[in-house]
C-alpha cells in the first residue's frame, strides 16, 4: 500500500452513460450539488462503487439523456468534483471521427497527444477564481496524457485479446456542429488521427488539477474527408458506439485491475511537484 489511496474516476462519454449500472459494485450515489465546487456543479450525479476491489467514482460527462453540449460542459467543476471525492487517476472515453485510413469504425485508440482547436471554453484552473489554485500555472502539456495511466489501458487491451492502437493525435473541436470538408482535410493534413470535441480543455484541466489521466477513444466514423464514405452524423456516430460499447467497458474494468496492481506514490508525486514547479506567482 503507498501513501496515496487509489480511487479511479471514470468519465464515460457518449454511450457510456449507464456504466454505473453494469460495472460497480455497492453504488452509491452522490447528487451533483453535494460536489458543487468553486467552478460549479458537474455535469451528473457521481456514482461511487468498486470495480475489483478499487474504489471508483463514475460520471458522466454530458449529462442524463446527453442534454450537455460539448462546449457546455463544465469540465472544471467535473474534475473538481472527482478530485474532491479523493480521485487520483482519470480513465476516459471519448467517441471519435477517424482522419486515418488506418482507424476503422469501432477501432480502439489511447491517444498520446492533441491538437486543440476549441475557442469557448474555461481551460485553466489557475484564473483567480479559486483559492485552491493560486497565482499562473504553466504547465507543460507534453506528455499530453499520463503515459503510466496509458500504457495500463494498452495492457489491458493485449490481455483482452482486443484490437487497440496505441498513440494517435486528436483533434478537439468547438462543436457541436461537425467539420466542414476542408477542415476535415486540413486536420488530416496537421497530424491529427482522430477528432472529437471533448478531449480539451479536459486533459489539460486534469493534470492541473494532479489527476492521472488518459483515455480510450473509439473511432465511429470518418468525419467528411474519406469520398467513398457518407458524412457524419449524430445518430451513425451513437449506433456505431453502441455497437462496441462493451469493448470499451471491458478495456476500462481490466485497465482499473492493472493499475490496482501498480505503483503509484512516484508519479503522482511528479506531477505534483510539476504543477508547483510550473507556478510562477502563487509565491508572490
């Protein structure tokens, strides 16, 4: 045991919405206003159970019945939450357009990096608002997911049998309208293997905030830059993510199992001492 308790919060995106239901055990129930924090109230109830034996803490990140946009969402007030009930790692899912002819529909990827392409939404903790995060952080945002945090869900993914790139770029959208054809291209053209519209400001905000993040993300589409595929749409993006959710379900609870069996006071450690290092004004 090391001197940091682990608790594992899972964010589930689209699709992922009743995780609760199928994978804790003992829930319980923690409404919304009970973690409204400094930055607000998240998105959903938090259900708290185990999974393995680990500690968990589950939300979802649009909210019951999807009713919160990706530009609404208030990620601040999330990852707040979830490190208020002792968090210490964050595993989430994202569905994603492919920009890869490598990337089929219903392919798994743990991305490494992101392009972020958001324009309207709160992407530090460090902006005066709160006492808990004084002064201007800058942290360094490479490398962009935990690799640690990563390479457990790629682990669990060879003990699953399961098809599951690792590494990848996504680019994160405003949203919530889809990319025009030239923008499509043009994400092809920077690097990008995937595009979604919730990666940002979140993995940025989490390691703000100490939290030991990476994510599953499933391919559900092609956007609108492949010519032998019909465009995107809402509706084929949740039908293919439906289709495979168990994948991404199974990944996660074998990925909490791995990192129950890891070490972690020395990284979580290090990003800590990131963070402060990163500070240069709170002691001002």
């Amino acid at each position: 045991m090391g001197k940091y308790p682990i608790k594992i919060g899972i964010i589930g995106g689209s699709g992922l919405e009743d995780l609760a239901k199928r994978v804790l055990t003992d829930p319980t129930i923690i409404e919304k206003d009970q973690v409204q924090n400094d930055f607000g109230v998240p998105s959903d109830k938090i259900y708290l159970g185990n999974i393995s034996g680990v500690p968990v803490a589950l939300l979802s990140r649009h909210g019951p019945g999807h009713r919160v946009s990706p530009t609404t969402v208030n990620y601040r007030a999330n990852l707040e939450a979830l490190k208020s009930l002792g968090c210490t790692h964050i595993l989430a899912s994202t569905a994603c357009g492919s920009l890869s002819e490598s990337i089929g529909r219903g392919q798994l990827v743990i991305p490494d990096s992101f392009i972020d392409r958001t324009n309207s939404r709160k992407g530090t903790f460090f902006d005066g608002t709160s006492s808990k995060y004084p002064g201007v952080c800058h942290v360094p945002m490479e490398p962009a997911f935990h690799p640690a945090t990563a390479e457990a869900l790629a682990q669990a993914g060879k003990a699953l049998g399961q098809s599951v790139k690792t590494g990848g770029t996504i680019v994160s959208i405003e949203g919530p309208r889809f990319s025009s054809k030239a923008e499509s291209k043009a994400w092809r053209l920077w690097g990008g293997d995937l595009i979604n519209m919730t990666t940002c400001p979140e993995v940025c905000l989490a390691k703000e905030a100490g939290l030991l993040y990476a994510a599953v993300a499933m391919a559900t589409d092609y956007d609108c830059w492949r010519e032998s595929e019909k465009n995107v749409c809402a509706a084929d993006v949740m039908e293919v993510f439906q289709q495979n959710v168990s994948k991404v379900t199974e990944l996660i609870v074998r990925a909490i199992e791995i990192i129950r069996d890891m070490e972690w006071d020395e990284h979580i450690d290090d990003l800590k001492n990131l963070i402060e290092s990163g500070n240069v004004s709170a002691k001002d």
